[in-house]
C-alpha cells in the first residue's frame, strides 16, 4: 500500500468516525424528551419486588375515573427512578404503592392503596405539568395519607 493509499485510509476512517459521533450526537434529542420521576415512599411499608411503586403519565391534567395513562412502569426500589424516554407532551403524574402486594398494573391500583399525584395535596387539587426534556425530572414523597378511592 502506498502512502496515499495509507492517507487515503487514515482519512475515511476519520471521517467514518465522525459521522458516526454526528450520529450519536443527533441520538441524545430523544433524551433530551425524557420524564424522570424519583420516588422516596415514607409509609408505613417496604418497597420490593412484590410491593412496588408504580408510577403513571396523564397527557391530561384530569386524572381519575376513566382517565387513561400514556405511560406506566414501576420499580422495587426506594427512592429510585424511573425514566420514560421520547415523551412528546406535556404530561401530568400520578403514582402508587402496591400495599397489598401483587398487583401488576394495567388497570387503576385497588382501593385503599397509598397514591400520590405530583403537585396535588388531594384529589380536589390540580396536579403540576411536567414538561419533558432538562426540567422533566421530578421528585416525589409518597406517603399514606392520599388513598385510592
């Protein structure tokens, strides 16, 4: 191989390369759309595998009785997070603790579970809009004295 040749390689593989990091800077936008919540529950149970917290994203402030989530997911650790990547909205959250245990989300949680929605002290209060991207990533306390109805 000559030393153009050598150069001429050298060259693509660099350019290669720098498409290829152009690439992934144009990936990090669908991160930038993503709602972290990080949930601390300080009631009376623990949170496992068979107690989670479940967490929920209305595309609409009016959460209860048919509304239906954008998102569900849950998780089995206090005080962790849940990220939902490529939000597209507006969202509003609402969230849960399995206090029975063995509930495996799809549907409202059972009545008398401790749940939470993030900016509303009762089922009466409006509930805060989270938008999606830098400011996305929201914390809440969970505790026992909002109860499914």
């Amino acid at each position: 191989m000559t030393s153009i040749q050598r150069a001429t390689v050298v060259v693509f593989s660099f350019v290669a390369l720098a498409s290829g990091m152009a690439r992934a800077e144009q990936a990090k936008p669908a991160e930038s759309n993503s709602v972290s919540v990080t949930i601390k529950y300080d009631g009376k149970g623990t949170v496992d595998a068979s107690h989670k917290i479940w967490v929920w994203l209305f595309d609409s402030p009016e959460i209860g009785p048919g509304a239906m989530p954008i998102a569900e997911d849950s998780m089995a650790k206090n005080g962790g997070t849940i990220t939902f990547p490529s939000v597209a909205s507006t969202v509003y959250i609402a969230v849960a603790y399995d206090e029975a245990g063995g509930f495996a989300g799809q549907a409202p949680p059972p009545p008398g579970s401790p749940v939470g929605i993030y900016g509303a002290k009762s089922f009466e209060d409006k509930p805060i809009p989270v938008i999606p991207g830098p400011k996305g990533a929201v914390k809440m306390v969970l505790t026992d004295a909002l109860r499914m109805q």
